[in-house]
C-alpha cells in the first residue's frame, strides 16, 4: 500500500511542478544489491557496494570515475538520497551525457568557485548559470539528504529534501542521453547514494 501511494504522490507531484501533463512511473535503478542497470567502468576501483548503499570513493590517483546508465533517458526525473563522506566531495548527476549541451547538477563543493554548490545546475564551458536557492537551511552535512532532478526539454528543476530550490532552461540542449553519476577527478573524497529512481515522463 505505502508504494502505490508513493507513485500517485510523484505523478501529481509532476503535474503541478510543469504545468503540463506528464505520467511517469518511478524505477529503481539501484536497490543496494547490484547494478544491472549501469554501466560499471572496466577495472573498477572506485564503485563498491555495502549494506544496501553505493560507495564512490577516490582512487589514488584521483583519476575520477562517471558511473553511467544502460538505458538513454529524454524527458525524465531522477531521484537518490546523498551522504557526504570524507574529504572534499565534489559529485553530481549528469543529465543526458557530459558535454557543453548538458547540465550537471552538482552535489558538493564545486571546484572553480571552492564553495558548496549542490543542487545548482553546471554547464561545462558556462560554468554554474544559475544557483539553487535555500540551500545552507536545507542541506544536512553530517546525515542523509534526498536530491531530485527533472528535465523536460531544455528546462531543468531541482528539489533538495522535498523543497524546489532551481529552475533553469539551457538553450540547444541534448535532449537524450544517459544519466550519469560523478566522482570528480582531482579529489580525495567518497559519498554514498541508495534509493536511486528513475521516471520517464509520457
């Protein structure tokens, strides 16, 4: 009963939040026992899993790893819970690829601005467009936090621990591709993630 609810709360949640409609049931795509859904990267030292979460952590030569989808994705929300770990965590949810026709909405410091940026939108060769709002009074740096992303077109909107914080449009962007999950190079961190869902809006 409480999972047929929780569906019904997402599918009116996304008509209010676009003004249009849009059905979309939410899939789990990580659970905490495998990940059938991903594309895991070939010597893999940086993605592991324990006790039902998924652990990105820097390898030592902080080459970084993108842990990305199977299935391409064109109108869709994307939903995990976060817990920073140790050092500095500069993560983030590609949205549709990796390159300067995508936004990546960050989770942690960002590297070039050396402050927390999580749930702002980074576009490469633009840099962070727009900043997510409220997010000091929100974020739970020590605890588990829940980070939600929708793209419908060329409009991205963020919710952190169920309040929407961002709202932005990139011009000529890719309106399909994989979604993906960062561990930024050039760091010494981990983060955990579990309860990963996705929905493809209809």
């Amino acid at each position: 009963m409480k999972r047929i609810y929780f569906l019904i709360f997402v599918m009116t949640f996304t008509l209010n939040a676009c003004g249009q409609k849009a059905e979309y049931k939410m899939i789990t795509i990580f659970d905490g026992d495998d990940l059938e859904y991903w594309e895991v990267p070939e010597n893999n030292v940086w993605w592991s899993m324990d006790k039902g979460t998924l652990w990105a952590k820097s390898d030592p030569d902080q080459k970084g790893s993108i842990l990305w989808t199977k299935k391409k994705y064109k109108d869709f929300v994307v939903q995990m819970d976060f817990k920073f770990g140790e050092g500095t965590v500069d993560s983030g949810i590609f949205m549709r690829g990796d390159d300067e026709k995508n936004a990546q909405i960050q989770i942690g410091e960002s590297g070039s601005l050396k402050r927390d940026m999580t749930a702002s939108p980074y576009v490469p060769k633009q840099g962070y467009p727009v900043e997510a709002e409220g997010i000091k009074e929100l974020l739970k740096m020590e605890d588990w936090n829940t980070i939600k992303a929708m793209t419908i077109g060329n409009t991205y909107k963020v919710w952190l621990n169920g309040k929407e914080v961002m709202n932005y449009t990139l011009e000529n962007a890719n309106l399909e591709g994989p979604i993906g999950i960062q561990l930024h190079p050039g760091r010494d961190m981990t983060i955990q993630f579990k309860n990963i869902l996705a929905g493809e809006l209809q």
